[in-house]
C-alpha cells in the first residue's frame, strides 16, 4: 500500500492571471476566516487516512501569504495529520515573492520542495500572461533558493502562443535549464472557460497554436529537455532523474489515495472521489456551520476504475496494465494497430505511450476500446 498524499488549497491571489482557469480569488480579505475552516477540516479527516509520505500547498498563490499565515497553515495541517520522516512537502511560489528571508523562513517550515511559477525569461511575455514578476526576479529567485539549501526545485512554464516561435521557446527552455532545476512542468497555453484569454480567443481576439504547431512544440520540447538528460515521466512533466519526479502528483495518476483540504480541493481514496465548494465564503460558512464543505462525491465501479487507470496511464511513462484492456474482443487487433502506428509500446505487462502517443493521450483510452 502507498501512503497517501495531502493537498491543501490556498485560494488567495494578488491578481488574477488571464489564462488561470483554477479556483482563486484576488484577495486576502478573508483569509483568517479560511484559516480557521481549514483548522476544522483537518480535524475532521484525523485519522482516517493514515500517515501521509506528501504534503503540497497549491493554490491561488501559497506565498502571497506572509510567513506567519503559513506558519500557521503548517501548525493545523502537523497537529492534526501524521506524516512520514522522508516527506516530500511542496509549496507553489511566485518568484516576485521570494524575499531572501521568506526563503530562510520556508525552510525553517520544513518545505523541501519548490514548485516555482516562473513561466517565461521574457519580460514580454510576462507581461502578455499578466504576471506580477520580471526575468530578473525569477533569476534572483533561483539564484537565492539554491543559496539557502534547495535541493529539489521544479519550473513552470508556458508556450505556445501567437507570435512565439519555436526558437524563442527553445531560448527560454535553454534559460531554464541553465539553473539545473530537479523538475520541470511545460503547459500549452489553454483557454479555459471563464478566464480572459477564455472570451478574447471566443470572440476571435486570440488564437489557439493550430494542430500542426502544436505537435511541433511538443516534440521540440520533448526531444530538447531530455537530450539534456531529463527523463519525460508524464504529458507535461520532466524529472533530472527517477528520484526528482514529483511525488505528490504522481499520486493522482497512479490512482493512490490523497485528501484536498481548501475550497475546490478533491479526494479520492479506494473507489470513491469526492470535491469540496468552489467558494472560500460557501467554505467557511459550512465549516462554520458544523458541515463538511463537500460539494459531491461518487463511487466509481470496477469498470470505471479501470477506464481511469487506462486514460491516467496513458499520461505516464509507466503506462498501464495490459490485463486492463484484454477483456475487450478487438483487444489484440486494436493493441496491433497502435503497435504498428508507434503510439505505444509493451514492456514488462505494461502498455506505455510512445511521445507520439501522448499527443494523443486524450483520445488513446478511446482507441483501445474501438
């Protein structure tokens, strides 16, 4: 058994970025409020999960809180969950926000992992994807997390943009790996429902990258990270080694429990899925109110725990059991035929995406079932 992970969702931003389709609000006015909820939520899970071995603050943007408020989040979560010594404990930062001594102060936290939302080296573009810090400030930041003992840092980043090329990317991927970060996360712009970018792209002001340059960007990115030595585990992620993977989030697409504590936070453990109010407010008020601040919840069956094993492990580069598709009668046909395309390969009793296979990631799940 795997112990669980848990994630605890800070939904507190200074601003809200264009492109950002998860649940945060920009502002702090309420975070003492959500703090107190959070305080009962943990309690409320006491026990029921086990020793945890992953700890990840997300959000929003963790460090836009001042070091007491994060002390204080880390005081309710250790009080009233048990963790493992080895725990891998994240936290997302903004560079703008990493004073030398917030970063000193993260560490005397007990945070051993730095997700840092960097997303470009180009002023420009920053300001395109409305973040609050420059290149200078993102250097600065990696700079100062290794001074203090950093050991296992990941980068995000974005592409895939009208105006980027290909060589621009490839610029800012030679930047990012110049600091030999543990980790990194490369993302495709979207255009998520309810953001900015969201309505300028429908009423025709932006433009999503077309198939072929997407496919493009995505080779590139593949192919110039790992001759540089970076193992492709996951669609979007790179690990340096075997050890540097995240922990946590690999947790979500090897079906391994976790608790989601905050507003929006999922859990799942064994066959059952739960999510919490998208509302900080609707999230106190039932926290307040002596409820639990679940939204819903379903139990998945057999089959449908297959189904996600087969679609999450279409995402990895440990792939999926092949036991999980052999009860289908095209089976062996439809196995051949992906065979034959390269979007897959079989090692070990395992079905394994090929990197043209996790441009189809989406759709693979579908395939195996024609």
């Amino acid at each position: 058994m795997q112990n669980p992970g848990l994630y605890v969702h800070i939904p507190f931003c200074r601003s809200k970025c264009p492109y950002c389709g998860f649940f945060s609000i920009a502002s702090t006015s309420l975070v003492s409020r959500w703090l107190g909820a959070l305080r009962k939520e943990v309690i409320h899970y006491k026990d029921r999960f086990g020793r945890f071995d992953s700890l990840y603050l997300g959000g929003g943007t963790p460090t836009c809180l001042d070091i007491g408020l994060l002390d204080a989040v880390m005081d309710a979560v250790f009080t009233h969950a048990e963790f493992e010594v080895d725990s891998e404990i994240t936290i997302e930062a903004n560079p703008c926000d990493l004073t030398r001594e917030k970063i000193k102060a993260l560490g005397d936290l007990g945070f051993n992992r730095i997700s840092l939302g960097v997303q470009s080296f180009d002023d420009r573009i920053l300001a395109f994807l409305g973040r609050k810090h420059t290149a200078s400030e993102a250097e600065m930041a990696l700079k100062n997390l290794r001074a203090f003992g950093f050991e296992n840092i990941g980068l995000d980043l974005i592409y895939g943009f009208e105006g980027q090329s290909i060589e621009d990317w490839k610029n800012t991927l030679r930047q990012a790996l110049s600091f030999e970060p543990e980790h990194l996360s490369c993302y495709q712009l979207t255009f998520e429902k309810g953001t900015r970018f969201g309505r300028l792209r429908d009423m025709g002001e932006m433009n999503p990258l077309t198939e072929k340059e997407e496919c493009a960007f995505f080779t590139t990115t593949s192919a110039f990270i790992q001759a540089h030595g970076y193992v492709h585990y996951e669609v979007s992620n790179f690990a340096r080694e075997e050890g540097c993977t995240s922990r946590h989030n690999r947790k979500y697409w090897d079906h391994h429990p976790y608790l989601g504590l905050g507003p929006s936070a999922h859990s799942f453990d064994d066959s059952k899925r739960w999510w919490n109010v998208r509302s900080v407010r609707g999230y106190c008020e039932m926290l307040e109110g002596g409820k639990t601040p679940v939204e819903g919840s379903e139990k998945l069956t057999e089959d449908q725990l297959r189904l996600e094993s087969i679609s999450l492990g279409s995402r990895t580069g440990k792939g999926f059991d092949l036991s999980h598709i052999q009860h289908h009668p095209n089976s062996h046909k439809n196995l051949l035929r992906l065979l034959d395309a390269g979007f897959i390969e079989v090692s070990a009793g395992r079905v394994v995406p090929t990197i043209k296979g996790y441009l189809v990631a989406d759709h693979l799940p579908l395939w195996f079932f024609q």
